[in-house]
C-alpha cells in the first residue's frame, strides 16, 4: 500500500474560496452520544425497579439541519454544549424522582422530557437545528426511543 503525500496543504482563499465550503443544501443529520449516572425507583411497580438503584445511561442524540456558510449542521461542540447543559448537568449524579418533574422516571417518559429540553434549546441557540430522534439506554440492552415525527403527532 502506497500513501499519496500531498505536495501542500489546501489555502483558504488560494486554492478554495468561501463560495466552496458549503458543497450543498441538502438537511444533514448529525449524531452524538452521552453518559450520565443517576439513580431512581419506579412507582406502583412490581419488579426489582420499585427498589431505589442505578443506570449508567447512554443518550444518543441526532439532530438534523441545513449547513452554514462553513458546511457544518452545527459543531459537534455546540451540540455537546447543548446536551451537556439542558440534560447531563441537571442528571448527572442525582435521584432521578427528584431531579425530572413529577414523573413515573422511566426511560420512556425521561426520553421525551429529555426531547422537550432540547427542542426548545436547539431552537433557540441554533434555529436552522432540531433533534430529529433520542434513544436513552437504561442498560447496554434495553432503551427507549422517540423520533420528532412522533413528537409532532
């Protein structure tokens, strides 16, 4: 195998100019994953859950968006940015049945609590951005998902 070494690098405004970087218009969707610890117990259930205990969440979150003038959705930092403070920050950490609103703390009701954060951020911060769909993993094998055209019904 063989490596091509370019002769020099590509310059702004020499080899490629403002009107080049944003290659289309086309929505994009870009994907970015969370963890956050937490604890919580389930109400008026029988099982194991009903007892006070702990998840190592996992959120995958994808947003969607046309590019700007630099041909980025939004900078995965951004979106971190955003992630990190509408929903890590307030969960991290804590007991779930007093850190969400009153609310059975499942995963499917903390998935669209967590949609409703960040909708209402994105669209603020960042309005050509929308989450276009959630998964919030409880374990490695089970999650809950919900997209926005469920949340637009």
């Amino acid at each position: 195998m063989s490596y091509n070494v370019p002769d020099k690098l590509m310059r702004f405004g020499e080899d490629i100019g403002h009107e080049s970087l944003r290659y289309h218009d086309r929505r994009v969707s870009v994907s970015k994953e969370f963890t956050f610890d937490a604890a919580h117990h389930l109400y008026l259930y029988e099982g194991k859950c009903n007892s006070l205990h702990g998840h190592t969440y996992r959120l995958h979150v994808t947003a969607s968006g046309t590019l700007d003038e630099k041909g980025l959705v939004i900078d995965f930092a951004d979106l971190r940015r955003v992630v990190e403070r509408e929903v890590v920050q307030r969960l991290d950490h804590q007991y779930l049945n007093v850190a969400l609103p009153p609310m059975n703390t499942t995963a499917e009701n903390m998935v669209v609590w967590i949609y409703e954060r960040l909708a209402t951020a994105l669209a603020r911060d960042f309005p050509r951005v929308r989450v276009e769909r959630l998964t919030l993993w409880e374990t490695p094998t089970s999650a809950a998902s919900v997209d926005r055209a469920e949340m637009e019904r």
